[in-house]
C-alpha cells in the first residue's frame, strides 16, 4: 500500500522548539516529551471511520485488466474504510468503493478476506501462535497508529522534527508533529502527524511532497471511538451465494530445504544487500535497500523490460534513457516516486530525486 510504502524510508531526528499557537488552544509541549508520548501510546481498541487521499503522481496506464487497475486505483484517488482495533490480535477493515466492499476480519483465531465485487470470500485458519499474522495489506494501511510508527521507527539526525500547532481531527483536540527532510535528495517536503491529546494515538498522516501545494497522501480518522468493540465486530458470515474458499496459514516456524546452499551471513566484511558466495538463488532475489533514512532506495531483481507494447510498455518507451557506470536502463519519475528499470533487470524505486536512483544503482551490487 502507497503509505506503507512512503513510511519505510522516514526517519526522525532533531528536536525542535515548542509551537502550540494554533486552535484548538493546548498546553505547550515539546517535540521531545510528544514523541515519547506517542511511542509509549496504547489503547485496549477502538472503532471509527478512516478516509485516505492518495496523488503520487502517477501517470494514466490504458488498457490495463481488471486486477492491475484496481491496484493502481489504490494508488490514487479517495478512499473510506471502517476499522476496528482490539487487543491483542482482533481487526477489522472494510473499503468502500464505488459501491461494493472489500472487507478483511480477524478474531485472532480465524480471519476472512471478502470481495463483494467478486462475490468470493476466503476463510484462513490462523496458526496457534503466529509470528505477526497479516492477512491483507489493507490492515496496516487504513490503520493511522500503525503507518505513523513507521515514520517513528527509524530515528537519526536526517531530520528536523517541530511541534507546528495544533488541529482538530473527527472532532478531538490534536497536536501537529511535523517532520521535515534535511536532505533535498528526497522528494518529500513533509510529514505531518495529528497527535490525540488525550490518548497520544495518531489519528492523521499527511505527505506533503517538495514541490506542490497538495498533499501525496493524507490518511485520518473522520469518525473514532477508543471504546473497546464487542467480540461479535470480528465475525464474520458469508452472504448468501458467495463462493467461500478456505486455506490453512502455516505456523511462523520455517524449516529450510536441505540442500540448499545458505547465505554466508557471518563472513567478515559482509555488508547489508551484498551478494555474498554460497548465496542461494532466492536470497539473491530478494529486496535490499540502499542508503538510509530519507535517501533510501529499495532495489529489486530479476525484472525484465517488457518486449510488446502493452501498458507497460507503451509507458518505458516514453521514458528516459540513462547510463552510468552501473549500466543503462529506463528512468520513470512522477513528483513523488522514482524509478529505475536496468537492461540487467534490477529495479531501483524510492521517494528520491532521479539523480539519487543513479547514485545508488552505482552501489548496489549487481
């Protein structure tokens, strides 16, 4: 999802000076003693109606089927969810869009993912005890308390954090952390978190991009309540003529096939996303980052240009060409995200400038 992806290369660093100037009127507060606050903050649940607006920049794709157009409208546009939270393992998200529902339950014994659209719904029996189950990335994305804790989770001196005021949101009496990029090799401006006064739960995120005066993404609460939801919020029940499909998750224990060779993860002088030897074929191909912080860049592999004139294609061959010492390949830019697609079939795409793609594809390894 757009704002978990946004989220993974924040960071958070210098503390700024007290501002609480803003209606509504709030005791003064330092950056410092309210990112405490909201690091530190739990409640036992909580219900409400969450909408997101989404504009990354993203160019019109003709011609796509229904399954890639759906993802992409994800991408942009408006959306609403209801949400319920209860501790420790209970949720339920429901998007509504252009009349029908996509709906994802859990009671933390067996969960449902529904599609209205498709009149399917699938029943997955959780293991006894899961690692962290997920079982639709629509959980963390209409979930404002989780996005905002990612922006949290990696603090280092890349940026300067303020109090900027104060706000209202679905009617409760917040505080504006905001978070502002000290690098210009990024291509957000801000990001601001609405922060409960009460309850210390963030309650709205927005991305403001460098350029522009509208915002990338705002995700918030329009309606919440912290009363816990009753244990019937969590079940679920197919509608009459929906194909229901049933699977079973596997236990968070993994056992690995013999034979295969491992990573040599321990050699001296190995650095996060090298390629090492002894290295098997699938941990070659997973995703690494390059950079820190702001200037992140997640790297790809094993993507191949397409050779027809589909979408995807229609859309690289009005790219930019560049080259470098890392080889050469197709530059996609929106005001938001870039990307960069190699002839060797790596892909580089990040909230940075073109410049720092180029820059990091000359560090990763290949």
């Amino acid at each position: 999802m757009p704002v978990t992806a946004v989220a993974v290369v924040a960071g958070v660093g210098a503390l700024g000076p007290v501002v609480a100037d803003a209606s509504p009127d709030l005791p003064g507060i330092t950056a410092q003693d309210l990112l405490a606050k909201v690091q530190t903050a739990k409640v036992d649940g909580l219900s409400g109606t969450v909408t997101s607006s989404t504009d990354l920049g993203l160019p019109a794709i003709p011609g796509l089927g229904a399954d890639a157009a759906k993802f992409t409208d994800l991408l942009t546009g408006k959306h609403t969810a209801r949400v319920a939270f209860a501790a420790p393992d209970k949720a339920r998200v429901s998007v509504i869009d252009q009349m029908a529902e996509r709906t994802v339950t859990t009671d933390g014994k067996t969960a449902w993912v529904y599609d209205s659209s498709r009149r399917e719904a699938t029943k997955l029996a959780l293991p006894a005890h899961p690692a962290k189950p997920e079982v639709a990335p629509e959980k963390q994305a209409y979930d404002p308390q989780a996005v905002a804790k990612q922006f949290l989770a990696a603090i280092d001196p890349s940026t300067k954090v303020v109090v900027s005021g104060t706000q209202k949101v679905a009617g409760r009496d917040a505080y504006k952390l905001r978070l502002i990029p000290k690098t210009d090799k990024t291509t957000v401006g801000s990001v601001t978190l609405a922060i409960d006064s009460k309850t210390w739960i963030p309650l709205e995120v927005t991305v403001m991009p460098r350029t522009g005066k509208d915002p990338a993404v705002q995700l918030g609460f329009s309606a919440v309540s912290f009363a816990v939801p009753d244990s019937s919020t969590f079940s679920f029940t197919p509608p009459k003529g929906v194909k229901v499909t049933e699977q079973k998750l596997p236990t968070a224990r993994h056992t690995e096939p013999k034979g295969l060779p491992k990573p040599n993860a321990t050699k001296p002088g190995a650095k996060p996303g090298m390629v090492k030897p002894g290295m098997g074929l699938a941990d070659r191909d997973k995703p690494t980052v390059v950079g820190k912080a702001w200037e992140s860049v997640l790297v790809l592999r094993g993507a191949k240009l397409p050779a027809d004139a589909g979408p995807l294609g229609q859309l690289l061959a009005k790219a930019r060409t560049v080259q470098g010492t890392w080889g050469s390949g197709k530059i996609l830019t929106t005001k938001m995200v870039s990307a960069l697609i190699t002839d060797d079939g790596r892909v580089f795409v990040g909230l940075v400038t073109p410049d720092t793609l180029e820059a990091a594809a000359a560090k990763a390894p290949r």
